[in-house]
C-alpha cells in the first residue's frame, strides 16, 4: 500500500483476491471478467463470494466489505493455499461463471448466498438474506434452493423457516406479475385462485386464474426442489411421483376440454409481453374448440 491507516472496502477485496489468485494455464479458462475486459488477470480463477459478494451484488442486508471480519474468495478445490487474515478461501470442485461488479470477479448471487448462509448461524439475517433476493429480483427460489442444498445447509434451523418464507415470498411476487400481466396487457379478467371439480364428483385441482367462458385454466409452477437430508435416490422418487401426480392432472383436465397454460415466474418476469400472447391465443382458440365439461368453480 501507498498510504498510511487501515485499507478501504475496495483494497480489501482487492487484496484477498491477490492473495488467492492465480493466472489460469494454458488450455484452462481464461481469468474470470477477461472477457468482459474487468477484471484484473492477476486475480486468476478466484472470486468474491460470501457477504462481501452480496455487498457488491447491492444487497441492502448484507453488510460492506469495509465491516467485515473476514473476505470469502472462491477457488478452485486443487488451489494449495491457506486462508490468511481476513481473506478466508472457500474451495469448490466446480467454480461458477463469474460476474464483473466495480472490476472484480463475483459469485452469482445465489452461489454468494449460499456461501454466505453456510457461515451464518443468525435466523434473522438468513430470512432477510434470502427474501431480498427474491424480492428485489436477483433470482427465482428454485434456483436459490438448489444451491443452498449443494452447500449441504438446508437441514439447518436458522435455514428451514427461512426457506418457507422465500418460497412465499416468490410465489407473491409471481402472483403479482400475474396480475400485472392480465391486467397490462388488457387480457380478460380471470377467476382468481379457484378450485376446480366435477358437479358432484371429484376435485379437480386449483388453479391460479381460470376463464369459466373459454373453458382456460392458468397454473403458476412456483414449486421449488424441496430438498432435504433425503438421499439422492429418494429425493428423485419424490420428484418423479410429484411430476406424475401434477402431469395427471394436467391430462384430467384437457380430457374434460379444459385448456391449461402453464407459465414460469421467470418467463412472467424476463418475456412478460410473449406470455401475454401465449394466453391470448388459448382464449382466442377456444372458439374452435368443442364444448368442454361443466365443472363447479369455487373459491380456494
């Protein structure tokens, strides 16, 4: 250093990706952000995960870099060095793709949150973690808990409600941009949130909007991978009896001349405009259609 007293943020991050960079060889992958042209190549594979990733991500929940105790850097696990000072290194057979914030090589928001949850034991600052990332947009829950199970955490208490309340929290938000969709896009009004049966028979499943005159039935797949300390043959069973059960109904309810589109948070969020024409055209479609049952519409 050039100047007297302690290091900024910046020069800390900096540091810790120094200490735990290496330039990749030949025939590897290039420095992360080299591409981008960001990122200095001294840093090599390394990258800034952790709190201080998130901090850098703009999470108003994660505290600046400044503050904390220590700096996570990710690492390839073959890297032979030794966590240093402040600068803690994280090994993983297989590094993400790294995106370039201010210069530096970052974790993906839901690998950082991952690292960051690992090394926190506060129930409260996991909610908060977690649901900020949902709310504000930085990814879907199903991709949040994917990564907290390939960081073996999910079985922990301060974890288990706080994944509850992502998955709330992004079904919310998916409810909203529904609603946002139908309504911007000046699509008939829906019943919302209905179930749905035979006339004295069988239910036939809820659905999140559903349109009685053209017989269309919208579902949100706002279900997250729920694992748990489940082995990995078990963990797909479920899976598979889970697809079963919904695909069943699915059929169920085509059979009766029912049409069902079937949206994704994320397509709702990144192609609102071409989701919107997907429902157009099964409602204008059911013009052509035969008649479909009569089914019993109730609130759910």
């Amino acid at each position: 250093m050039l100047h007297p007293g302690p290091l900024s943020g910046r020069e800390r991050l900096r540091s810790a990706l120094l200490h735990a960079g290496r330039t990749p060889v030949s025939g590897r992958r290039s420095a992360p952000g080299a591409e981008a042209g960001g990122a200095d190549p001294a840093y090599g594979e390394a990258m800034v995960t952790g709190l201080a990733a998130l901090s850098l991500h703009g999470f108003a929940a994660a505290p600046p870099a400044v503050s904390l105790d220590r700096i996570d850097v990710l690492v390839p696990r073959a890297r032979r060095l030794r966590s240093v000072r402040y600068a803690h290194l994280v090994r993983t057979p297989e590094l993400p793709e790294p995106e370039v914030l201010e210069g530096l090589p970052v974790a993906p928001v839901a690998r950082a949150l991952a690292d960051a949850v690992a090394g926190l034991s506060d129930a409260f600052a996991v909610r908060r973690l977690l649901t900020e990332a949902v709310r504000d947009g930085h990814c879907e829950p199903a991709v949040v808990v994917g990564e907290l199970n390939r960081a073996k955490v999910l079985g922990r208490p301060q974890v288990v409600n706080a994944v509850d309340s992502l998955l709330a929290e992004g079904r919310a938000l998916a409810e909203d941009r529904l609603y946002g969709l139908v309504r911007g896009y000046e699509l008939p009004e829906p019943l919302w949130n209905v179930d749905l049966r035979l006339p004295g028979g069988p239910h036939l499943g809820g659905v999140d909007a559903y349109w009685p005159e053209e017989a269309v039935a919208l579902e949100l797949d706002t279900r997250a991978p729920r694992y748990s300390r489940l082995d990995d043959d078990r963990r797909q069973e479920e899976h598979e009896a889970e697809w079963s059960a919904y695909a069943a109904r699915r059929e169920h309810l085509e059979r009766l001349g029912v049409t069902v589109v079937h949206l994704s948070p994320r397509k709702l969020r990144d192609a609102p405009e071409q989701q919107a024409g997907v429902v157009r055209t099964a409602l204008m479609a059911a013009a052509a259609r035969e008649p479909a049952a009569y089914v019993v519409v109730l609130p759910r």
